[in-house]
C-alpha cells in the first residue's frame, strides 16, 4: 500500500485517500497529505471490530434463549456507524434493504425446513427478528470493511459462496443456529449468497453515505 504523503503521480488507496487533502507545494507539484489517514484507518479497524462483537452476541443471545441480546447489540453498533457516516440517510436506507433481503431469504431456509433456530421465533415460516437484525448490522460493513468488493462481482460472489455457509456453520457451533439438513441448506446458504453479494454490492455503491473512494481497487493518481 502507498504510503501518505506521495507526490503527484502516485497510487494511493483507501482509507488513506479518502481523508487526504491536495496541497501545492513550492513548485507547483500537487501533494498528498494524510493528516486525517489515521482517522480513517481507525473507522475501518472500528467498523470491523463493532461487528464482530454484535455479531458474536447476537448468536450467543440465541443460542441462550436471550433473542433480545443480538437486537440490543446491533442498536448500538448502528448507531455508531450512523454518527461516523456522511450521509446518514442513505446508509439507513442500504441497512434496511439488507435487513429486508435476510427477511426473505432466511425465512425461505426456515420454511423450507433446513435451518431451526433456538429462539426469536413468531412463526415456523418467518426468520427470527434477532437474525434480521444481524442482516441489518452486517449492511454497516457494505460502505466500509467490504468496499473492497466494489466493481469485483464475481469475487463478491466468490466472497458470498464461501463466506455465506461458513458464516453460518460458526453460528451452528455456538448454539444458535441448526443446520437440520445439511447438504441442502449449505447449498442453498453458497448459491443464496453467491447471488446476494454482488446485489448487495452494487446497492453499496448506489447507497454510500460514508467517507472514502467509490471504488478502492481503482487506482487513481492524484
């Protein structure tokens, strides 16, 4: 990674470049300065580290018949991420479209009978409010920790294929989820996130409210 303060004609990258500044210099030259790099680093590393936390308490909280727990966690978590995003309103409007789409496409897994979960239940058709929540606080990571899998679908779908069952296999061994058949919804949980991913990604990108380069695999010179 490029390092702050380049001169014109260099590579930078997110989060750095996304709080530098553009000065001149003595010459004339355009300069890079990341007096405010740190801040962004310091977004990323939070970002990533709030929603491991209140994802690990959402599948504990389930796991230990307290669903409240998961809803509580990603309150704060989102609360955070909206008071560091830019533009609030369209971040919200990214967190409800996820929650929406963990809506559909985790009450089909329950419906269809391949996954059970311990508790949040209101019916034996309809995913558990705490998991919807989780949907929702894993949409504070699109603008942010999976930038990265902008303008890149098939990695995005790579991500989701392998990302998606694994995500859920962790939940399973903590006790808050239940694979009751195995092959089939590992299977759908692969193809499932193959295609959300890339859709999801392609919503972040229309839905950012939060600092940093449309794209960060583009390299863009100053």
């Amino acid at each position: 990674m490029p390092r702050c303060g380049g001169s014109a004609g260099e590579f930078s990258s997110w989060p750095a470049q996304s709080y530098s500044t553009m000065t001149k210099d003595a010459s004339g030259t355009l300069a890079t300065t990341c007096s405010r790099s740190r801040h962004a680093e310091m977004l990323l590393l939070t970002n990533i580290v709030v929603f491991q936390v209140a994802w690990l308490l959402s599948v504990i909280g389930g796991a230990q018949q307290m669903a409240w727990l998961g809803p509580l966690a990603t309150l704060f978590a989102l609360a955070w991420h909206l008071s560091a995003a830019r533009k609030p309103f369209e971040e919200v409007l990214l967190i409800l479209c996820c929650g929406l789409m963990g809506l559909c496409f985790d009450s089909y897994l329950v419906g269809a009978g391949w996954v059970t979960y311990k508790a949040g239940l209101f019916s034996d058709y309809v995913a558990p409010y705490w998991i919807i929540t989780m949907w929702m606080l894993f949409g504070m990571t699109l603008n942010v920790s999976m930038r990265w899998l902008r303008g890149r679908p098939k990695l995005a779908a790579l991500f989701g294929f392998y990302g998606g069952p694994a995500s859920y296999l962790g939940g399973q061994a903590l006790g808050g989820i239940v694979l009751t058949n195995q092959f089939a919804a590992l299977l759908a949980l692969a193809i499932g996130w193959a295609i959300m991913m890339p859709i999801l990604m392609w919503l972040s990108e229309n839905l950012d409210g939060m600092p940093g380069p449309r794209r960060v695999w583009t390299a863009e010179r100053a």
